[in-house]
C-alpha cells in the first residue's frame, strides 16, 4: 500500500500514518498477516523522526490493528483484534458529534447525512468482504 | 610504452569524467536539476534546458581542449613529468568540472526563487509499505563465488609456491619491465587473496547498502517510479557483485604471474587495465540506459497526479551534501550524481567513513608487513 503524507496539513503525521493504515485495512488493501516496515525502516523511508512513526504504531497497537513481534515485526491483526468496545463508542460518538454538528450548521438534512455513511459501508464492505 | 600509459589514463579517468558531467543533468531524476529539487514537468522548462545546455557545452568545451592539452604533455614532457601529470591532471578536470556545476546549481537556485513552481502544488511524501518485499537486489549467494575465488588463488599460491622461482616480479613500468623485485615468502602468496578480501568486503558492504538506502518516490507517478527505482537497484546490485567478482578474477590471475606459470609479465600491466576499462564501459552503460533513480527507464507512463516531492533543499548544501538531523536514513540518492550517498547527520555515516579508512590502512599495513 501507498501511504502518503503531507507535511503542511494541519493533521499531525502521526494521525495521517493511523488513518491511511485503518483505511487501508477496511480497503482491503492491507490483510491479515501482511507486514508493515518497522518504526526504524519506516521513519528512514519518510525522512522523519523515529517517536512520530512510534506513536502512530502504538496507537494502532493499543486499538488491536497491528501486532509488534519481535522475529516478524509489524503484522496486520485479525478482526478479532479489534472489536466495538466502550472505549471505542466513546470515541466514535464524540468524532460523530462534532462531524453531524457541522452538517447540521449547514443545513444539510438527517437522511443526506446518513446517506454518506451507507454509501462509505457498502464501498468498504465491496472491497473487504470477509469483515 | 608510455603510450600505453597516457592513452589508458585517457580512455579510464579524462573521457568517462568529462562525459560523466557534461551528460549529468540528463541522467539525475527530473524532480532534481543541478541539486536542486523541483516539479517534474519543469524539468522541460525552455529556463531549465537552457542551463543544463549552457552547462553541458561549457563543460564538452573546456573538457576537449584540457583532454588535448593532457594528451600532448603526457605524451611530449619527461617521463618522471608525465608520471606526476596525470593524476594531478585528473584532479584538476574534476574540480573544474565542479566549479560547472557550482555555477549551474546558483543558476538553478535562484530561477526556482524567481518563479513559483511551487506554490499551486500539494508538497507530500510517499512510501510503499511493500517496497522491500519486492526483488531490489540479486541474491546474496553470488557472494559464495568470491570465496571460492579466495580459495582457489590461495590454492594456487601454496601448490606453486615451492616451484615459484625466489625472485618475485612485483613492481612493473608501463613497457612489463619489472622495476621492483621481492623476496620469495609466504607473503608474496598472500597479497593477492589479501586484496580479494578487501575487494570482497567492499563490495558486500555496497551491495547492503543498496537495499538499506532510503526508499524515494516521485510522487507524481508514484507506482512506475518504485518500479523504475526497484530496477535501478536491482542493476547496480548485479554490477556491484559482478564488477566485484571481475576484481577477484583480476587478482587470481596476478597470483598466476606472481607464482610464475604466467611467464609475460606485461600481463601485470595489461590485465588490471583491461579489467578497469570493462568496469569503466559497463557503469557507463549503466548510468545511460537507467539513470540516476531509474529516471531513464521507461515504462507506460500514467499522468502526472499533481502531486510535487516534499522539497528539501535546505538539507541539501549545495545540493550535493544531505544533512538532515530528522531523517534516521543513513544512504539517500545523490541528488547529482548516479548512485547514493550519506546523510551526515547521521552518526553512523561518519562511523562507516571511518570504518572505510581503517579498513584501507588496515590493508596497507598488512601488505608492508606481507614485504610485497
């Protein structure tokens, strides 16, 4: 997979790298088993600092993405890895809230909103079917 | 034989260095102009070609009437002259020809200040997750073969060592006459292999370093630049093993003069310059047919996506020496230049450069203490 990034976005590099990777794996893209570079081989490919690509690795970590091994490196995990949990929902709700506010203050209506949702899971469920 | 001598240095150092520069903006990756990084379609600017052109035909220029000029004196003045000329002469081509490019580098950097290439473009890097699984470098096993080389010139140095006449030719002039003479030792049949070590590990440390160095997409057609960049590493790995291997081989057959089954010994001369011109044609070769990067392979070309390379001129000082304290890299491409070189901000660049020099000492006190 491609990962790119932009150094003069607003989005940290660290959460450009989280986000590719997760959209990555919903685009099917990236599969169960599949390496990613280590912290070392992927901070030198990208030409930045060593704790940006880390915390980008630890955060997909903690929320069940990717395994660090120590002899296979970096692994795409299972979806049992990374079920809905509370902590997720939380997350979810707030990231939620703030995106349906704005559409909300533009007037967009309820069902164009929802629309856009149906329209993201059908293209993700296409092209990664066996979640 | 000073013919030999002069026109040698003429075809091995004058003309590959003086066709080397003069072509070199043609050969570095479009999103590069004398080091300095700019958007690929400006790379045919009628600005841009017009430096690289001013540049080339100063240089073709200046290139002749000094190769002449070297060619007359090495021929005409006193030997012991002509001896001291040439590497001086060699010299003296290669910092003139970087005043060229010093000019040309300015000129670049100050038409990029005028215009705004820049400003309408989205600046990003890109990686591939999968670029090391792809086939960048031939296999490793070639390397087996150095060590069989190894084994067989200390084979052939111990099974002839008794019949091997006591003295032994070692230093030649140009006409095969032998000028220095040494004491049969075991010694004498250790400088050859010594030196295919040396050229062994030399060349293993080249071939890692080119699946190590950093991965660097144009990102304006990201998928035919990692697979013209994939090919460029995997050609510079094949000539990295094979122009090893050719060295081994030289060196097995100087252990054949050296023991005495190779009676002529003007084959001391005329081997090390046939193999050096092979080298010499091959990497030329090379530079033409791929580029620096890959950047003159061609492949089915998609459109250009918008996208400009991140610019990072400003850790290139005069586009020639990287130095950037935030890329863990330790090899990148040269931006000038056909192949790699170091980011000095990095500790382990310096560590390897250090490392290189103690391994030639290293060599050269061994082959003192081998009295050869």
């Amino acid at each position: 997979m491609i990962l790119k990034i932009d150094f003069e976005s607003d989005l940290p590099i660290y959460i450009q790298l989280k986000t590719q990777i997760i959209e990555g794996i919903a685009a099917g893209v990236l599969k169960e088993g599949d390496p990613l570079p280590s912290v070392r081989q992927m901070a030198s490919d990208l030409g930045i600092n060593l704790h940006t690509v880390n915390k980008a690795y630890t955060f997909l970590k903690q929320d069940g993405f990717i395994t660090v091994h120590r002899q296979k490196g970096v692994v795409i995990n299972s979806i049992h890895g990374r079920r809905v949990n509370e902590d997720y929902l939380a997350r979810l709700h707030k990231d939620l809230s703030s995106l349906a506010a704005e559409a909300y203050c533009r007037g967009m209506n309820e069902e164009e909103f929802k629309n856009i949702c149906t329209e993201l899971f059908t293209k993700f469920k296409s092209q990664s079917p066996k979640w | 034989m000073r013919v030999l001598l002069v026109l040698s240095t003429f075809f091995i150092c004058y003309l590959p260095i003086l066709f080397y520069s003069a072509f070199m903006p043609y050969l570095t990756r479009k999103t590069e102009s004398f080091g300095v990084s700019i958007p690929e379609e400006i790379y045919d600017d009628p600005e841009v070609q017009r430096i690289r052109s001013t540049y080339r035909s100063s240089v073709l220029a200046f290139g002749v009437v000094f190769a002449i000029f070297s060619l007359f004196t090495g021929l005409a003045a006193p030997l012991t002259v002509t001896y001291i000329f040439l590497p001086i002469g060699t010299l003296i081509q290669l910092v003139i020809m970087a005043v060229f490019y010093l000019h040309g580098h300015r000129q670049m950097k100050s038409l990029k200040e005028k215009s705004n290439w820049l400003s309408n473009k989205q600046q990003v890097t890109m990686v591939d997750t999968d670029f090391r699984k792809r086939k960048l470098f031939v296999s490793p096993l070639w390397f087996m073969l150095y060590v069989v080389g190894v084994a067989i010139t200390l084979g052939i140095g111990f099974t002839f060592y008794e019949n091997m006449p006591f003295r032994v030719p070692m230093q030649f002039d140009f006409s095969g006459e032998v000028t220095r003479y040494a004491e049969k030792s075991t010694g004498t049949i250790l400088f050859a292999p010594l030196m295919q070590v040396f050229i062994t590990f030399i060349m293993a440390f080249s071939y890692w370093s080119i699946g190590k160095a950093k991965q660097q997409i144009d990102v304006s057609h990201p998928e035919e630049s990692i697979e013209t960049n994939r090919i460029f590493r995997y050609r510079w790995s094949a000539f990295t093993v094979f122009s090893g291997l050719a060295l081994v081989i030289m060196f097995g057959i100087m252990q054949l003069t050296i023991v005495g089954i190779i009676k002529n010994t003007l084959s001391m001369i005329v081997v090390p310059l046939g193999f050096s011109g092979i080298i010499v044609i091959a990497a030329i070769v090379l530079s033409i047919t791929t580029g620096q990067g890959g950047s003159r392979i061609r492949l089915p070309f998609s459109k250009y996506n918008g996208y400009v390379n991140r610019d990072e001129d400003r850790h290139w000082k005069w586009g020639v020496f990287y130095f950037n304290p935030d890329d863990p890299s330790i090899f990148v491409e040269k931006r000038f230049g056909i192949g790699w070189t170091n980011n000095f901000a990095n500790p382990m660049s310096w560590v390897f450069m250090i490392g290189l020099i103690v391994l030639i000492v290293f060599v050269g006190v061994v082959s003192k203490f081998l009295d050869v």
